[in-house]
C-alpha cells in the first residue's frame, strides 16, 4: 500500500492523473472501463491471477498502442520476456529518474504540482544541504555491496556448520538450495523493506509543516512498521492475531489517557499482507486522535469495535470518538488521511471518514476473504 502510495506521487510528478489498481485482475477492469489510458506502470510482484508480467504481456495484446514500465525488487526479466517495447526497472527505484522515463514515453503531462503555505519542506531545506546525486548513489553503491557481503557471509557460515555437522554431500547439495532459497527471500524481503522506508519517509517530508513535524510523523510510522514485524515475526510470516495488532498500536497511546480506549471484537487471524496495512492505519488514527480529537484532552474516548458479518461475509470495523473538542474535515489531504483511505482499496472494501463535531468516526467495511489466511 505504501509502495503504491509512493508510485502515485511519481506519477503525479511527471505531470500525469494516475488510476490506482491493487491486482492484475482490478487493472484489467480499469483498462477494459476506459479509453484513455497511456502507460501501465506495474510491479511484477503483483497479486491476481497472474503477476506484473503476465499482465504486461496481457495488456500488450489487447492495448498495444499502451506504454508499459515494470518494476521489480526480485527478478530482472530479459528483454525477450518483456512484451515489446516494455522498460523494465530494478527496486529501489530513482525518483528523479523515472520522472524522466514517463514523460520520455508519454509527454510532460498537463499536471502541475505547486507548493501552497507551510505545506512543503522548501523553506527549511537549502540546496546545499541536499547529498549531490553522485553522492547519494555511491552510498546506495556502499549499501547494496555490504547487503551482498553479509548475505556470501551467511552463506559460508551456513556451510561451515552443515560440514561440522558431519551432513554429507547429498545433504549438504539439498541444503544448500534451501539456503538458496532462503537468502534470496531475505534479500527480497530486506530490499522491500528499504523502499517501504524511503516511502515512508519521502510521504511524511511531502506533507509536513516543518522539520519537527516531519521527524515526528517519521519516527511514529517507522515504529508501527517495527511492531507490525514483530507480530509477523512471532506467527512466523504467515498470519496474526487481529486483537493483538489493535492492542499493540493502541497501548502506547492509551496509558497517556487512563485506559480510554476501548476495544471489542471477536478475535481471527488475519494474513500478512493486511497486518502492515492495519498497523499503520491504526498508528495515523491513534497519532490524529492523540493530537487533534477525542485524547488530546483527559475526558475522551475512543471505542474500538468489530464484528463478523457471517450472512454477507465480511469484517465490519469502527473507530468512534467521543468527548473531545469539536472536530473540523481537514482543508487538505495529508499523506496519513490517503494512507488511512487506502486500507479498504487494499483490502478490496470501503472505508468511510466522518467528521462530525461530536466526534471523528472511521469505519471499514471488508470481505472476510481479503483478510483470512488461505488454507
């Protein structure tokens, strides 16, 4: 979700309206619903029933006058298994440079992003003080040859033991493409995490007021990162309690307000891939209602309730505050309230802001095959 995020603004820089699809299959419905698409800028890695690739491919058929760009953290395809005319590009990607490489193919755009008062960084960072572009890719440079350093350092280590061990050569052949395997996943997973982080950290200096407010939003967003691996970590990558992760993101803010956070809800295992999104949409409302709604004074209240719809299956979610100051819609769309909306896209559900002057509501409404692990 954040990685997409990121992709919009990209595009959105370049001059263009970008049209946000979570799977192959929704991009396909996306395409078949108009005619005015250019270019498909999608990761290979992506979910449907079928990945970046096949849909590149797929697209190419249908649409051959549509441009196309591929991105991926963890295969680098051929030229010959690219449709043609396609650009491929390895994660992490360079901003500046894929700016360039869209309006190479498809024209400068009409859009044009203006800075408005106190809403970006410009005033507080001088030219000088930005890293030269040589710099910074000499550091990139650094960084990904002591990423391959630790993980030959692995690999030697890992085969040290398997001989002290006294495993003999078939064993050690069938180990050594597990920890193929294994080193491979890694390297994705940390390249991964690396562009969520300059993701993360790119968004929150787009939109914040000041250094201080940027290195908070920073520092708040890495740490639910942080607990959303934690929790992954402990189910072994494969699912997580969903009363576990709203508790988690929840207690570092409700000591500050003598347990006025209320929370009620059956409990399920949810899959990996929604329990980032779910961290993080949690850590922006409790950070919003730390500072702006119902605990940013001591006599309000948070209620934290779900449910199971079991007729219609589907998770119905709700955020309520209560006794706080009155509350305002915000005059613009800040990275956390696009990261908050983005969760029932992700999730393939609908989520509903209300700003009434009782109190902000959030509610979200998901099918229950969108969350569930598969058997």
């Amino acid at each position: 979700m954040l990685l997409r995020l990121r992709a919009v603004d990209i595009v959105e820089d370049a001059g263009f309206t970008p049209l946000q699809a979570v799977s192959a299959d929704d991009a396909l419905t996306l395409l078949e619903s108009r005619s005015d698409i250019d270019l498909l800028f999608t990761d290979i890695q992506m979910p449907g029933s079928m990945n970046g690739l096949k849909l590149a491919h797929a697209v190419h058929e249908r649409w051959p006058a549509i441009k196309i760009i591929l991105v991926s953290g963890q295969l680098t395809p051929d030229e010959g298994e690219r449709p043609a005319n396609s650009r491929f590009f390895g994660k992490p990607l360079v901003i500046e440079q894929m700016i360039t490489e869209l309006q190479g193919m498809i024209g400068q755009g009409s859009l044009k992003i203006l800075p408005g008062d106190a809403t970006t960084l410009t005033k507080f960072i001088k030219p000088s003080d930005l890293p030269e572009t040589t710099a910074a890719r000499q550091t990139l440079t650094a960084e990904n040859d002591s990423l391959r350093l630790l993980l030959e350092q692995a690999g030697i280590d890992a085969r040290a033991l398997l001989a002290q061990a006294g495993i003999d050569a078939k064993e050690r052949e069938a180990a050594d493409k597990l920890q193929k395997l294994i080193l491979e996943e890694l390297h994705h997973r940390i390249k991964n995490t690396l562009a969520t982080v300059r993701a993360i950290t790119s968004q929150s200096l787009r939109t914040a007021v000041s250094m201080k407010h940027g290195e908070l939003a920073i520092e708040g967003r890495l740490a639910a990162l942080g607990h959303a691996h934690d929790l992954l970590m402990k189910a072994r990558w494969s699912n997580a309690s969903f009363a576990q992760i709203i508790r988690s993101a929840t207690e570092p803010f409700d000591s500050k307000s003598a347990g006025m956070v209320s929370i009620e809800g059956p409990d399920l295992s949810i899959s990996s891939a929604a329990v980032i999104a779910f961290a993080m949409t949690l850590n922006e409302l409790c950070t919003n209602t730390t500072k702006f709604g119902a605990l940013s004074v001591p006599g309000g209240r948070v209620e934290i309730e779900w449910h199971i719809d079991k007729e219609k299956n589907r998770l119905k979610f709700t955020w309520t505050e209560s006794g706080g100051p009155e509350v305002f819609a915000p005059t613009r769309r800040s990275f956390g309230t696009r990261l908050i909306g983005s969760l029932g896209q992700q999730l393939k559900g609908e989520v509903e802001l209300s700003y009434r002057p009782t109190g902000f509501a959030y509610a979200l409404d998901v099918p229950m095959a969108s969350l569930v692990p598969a058997a």
